[in-house]
C-alpha cells in the first residue's frame, strides 16, 4: 500500500477496535475502516504477522494500533481497550472477530471447549463489557459480532465450533437489547465459505481442485472472499444501519437459503422456470 486512498469518509475522525485484525476477515475490515477514515486498533495473535500489517498501513498514510495478545486472556482485552483510550481518546466501533478454530466433536476434551468458548463468546463479551461505558461516553456506538452459519447447522465433528457460534448469535440479541438504551447497536453478521487461509490450509493451498467443491454449498457457486465480509461489516457499523440492531446478516452466497436438495438436485426439475 503505498499512497492514502480515501474512498469515503463515513467513519471520519472516528475509532474503531477489531480483533483477529491483522488476517482474513479481521485484516480486509481493517483496512477498509481505515480507507474511510477510521484510526482502528487491531488485535492478533502472531506478533510478527500484526507488526508487519501494521507498518503497511501506517506506511499508507493510516492510523492503526496493532495489540499483540490472546483474546482468551481477560487482561489482555482490558488492555486493548486501555491503549486504544491512551492513544486517541475514545471508541466508537468494535469488530468482534478473532476465533478459536478448534472444531471437535465426540472426542471434544474441557481443554477444546474452555479454548472455543474463551477466545469466541466469552471475549466477545469481555470486549463488549470494556468498551460499552466508553461508548456511551461518546453518545453512542455500533458493535458487530462475526458469527458464521454454523450458528444454525449441523456440521460433522463441529459440537465446539457450532455451539460457541450459535451463542454468539443468542449473546448479539441479548447484548443489542440491554445497550439499545444507551444508542449502542449491535448485530452480527453469518459468513458462508469465505476463502481466507483456514480453508486454504483445509484444501492443502489448492484453491482451483476445491473451490468448484465447496463453492457448490452457496447458491453462487463459489467461497467468498474476505472483502465480501468487510463491506457488510461496515454497512452495519455505519450510520446507513441507524435502525438495525440484534439482527443476522447472512453474508453467505445463498448458503443458509439452499436447503437440503441442493444444487446439483434441484436442477432435474429445472424443465422450465
Ligand atoms: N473463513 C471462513 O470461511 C469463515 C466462515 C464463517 C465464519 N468465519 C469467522 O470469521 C472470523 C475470522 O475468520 P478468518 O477466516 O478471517 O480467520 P484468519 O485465520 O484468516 O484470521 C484470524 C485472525 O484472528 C487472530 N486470532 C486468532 N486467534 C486469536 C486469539 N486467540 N487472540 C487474538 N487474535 C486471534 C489471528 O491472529 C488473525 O489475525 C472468525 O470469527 C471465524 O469463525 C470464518
């Protein structure tokens, strides 16, 4: 990134905290927080991965914080929101992102499910708890949480994964409810197949042998990819979602709409539409 692109200024002089920013979903609504004019904080947990993202962007004319931690780690989230305060004075927007990926199923040990629900929900909600008081101070804020559609599904060997996605989906609407008072939105948004490097390790880097494979689970027929999210993300931060709180936004490709049949099935009774 080499020169400051403004492309609009909905979040001019505004702050914004997004954690697990310096990769895939996280990184894409950073930087496009940052084009529309936001300082934003970001969290991950490779420092030297962080520390580079942040030196490209501030190369780029940006104004970003990188905070290196583990969102499992309570102190550590106090910190965030501390050291985001410390430098620009207040907080206006949080992208709950970062996630654990441990998915298990039968053989789920205390250790999976402590890991899931710590770095997911629980954080979620630690994050949400530091930066409410200072949202109100400044009159008002918008959080989103990024939940995903294995919130509403079953999913082979996912009982951690999908359970800690669909309490985020519960904690949203409790959340939106009891800071609604206080001019505090909050929704979430479900992301279908989105190809960042979780799927690409999944699919051994070989994007063109499954893409056509997975791409067949979204009504698009294909994975999405992380700016597709970021966008959306934006939308329900910004003042064009005034009026939408403790609501789902799907960002799926037609996922949650395809139902069981499918693709490839429903296209034999396709005689004439
Ligand atoms: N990629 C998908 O297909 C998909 C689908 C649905 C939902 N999601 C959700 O989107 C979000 C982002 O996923 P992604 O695919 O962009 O991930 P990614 O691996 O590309 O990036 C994850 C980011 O989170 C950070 N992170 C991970 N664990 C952390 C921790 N314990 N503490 C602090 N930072 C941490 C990483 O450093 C990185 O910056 C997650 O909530 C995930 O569940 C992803």
């Amino acid at each position: 990134m080499k020169e400051r692109r403004v492309i609009r200024d909905r979040f001019k002089g505004k702050v914004a905290i997004v954690t697990g920013g310096s990769a895939g979903i996280g990184r894409a609504t950073v930087e496009e927080l940052c084009k529309e004019g936001a300082a934003v904080s970001f969290t991950g947990i490779e420092d030297s991965l962080g520390t580079a993202v942040a030196r490209e962007l501030t190369e780029g004319g940006f104004d970003v914080l990188f905070c290196y931690g583990d969102m499992a780690d309570e102190e550590f989230c106090k910190e965030v929101v501390k050291r985001t305060i410390a430098k620009w004075g207040k907080v206006n927007y949080l992208v709950n992102n970062a996630f654990s990926f441990v998915a298990r199923g039968l053989s789920a040990t205390h250790e999976d499910w402590e890991r899931t629900l710590h770095v997911g929900p629980i954080a979620y909600a630690v994050m949400t708890q530091n930066v409410a008081q200072h949202m109100r101070e400044a009159g008002g804020g918008a959080i989103v949480n990024v939940s995903s559609v294995s919130a509403f599904i079953a999913q082979p060997r996912r009982w951690t994964y999908n359970s800690a996605k669909g309490a985020v989906h519960t904690l949203t609407k409790c959340m939106a409810l009891d800071l609604a008072h206080y001019g505090i939105r909050v929704n979430s948004v479900s992301p279908g197949w989105i190809w960042t490097r979780e799927v690409d390790k999944a699919a051994g880097g070989d994007r063109a042998k499954w893409e056509p494979v997975w791409g067949q689970f979204h009504m698009l027929e294909r994975c999405g990819e992380p700016i597709e999210c970021a966008r959306p993300i934006l939308f329900l931060l910004s003042d064009d979602a005034s009026f939408i709180t403790a609501a789902d936004l799907p960002i799926d490709g037609g996922y949650q709409g395809l139902g069981s049949e499918g693709l490839g099935k429903s296209s034999q009774f396709a005689g004439s539409d």
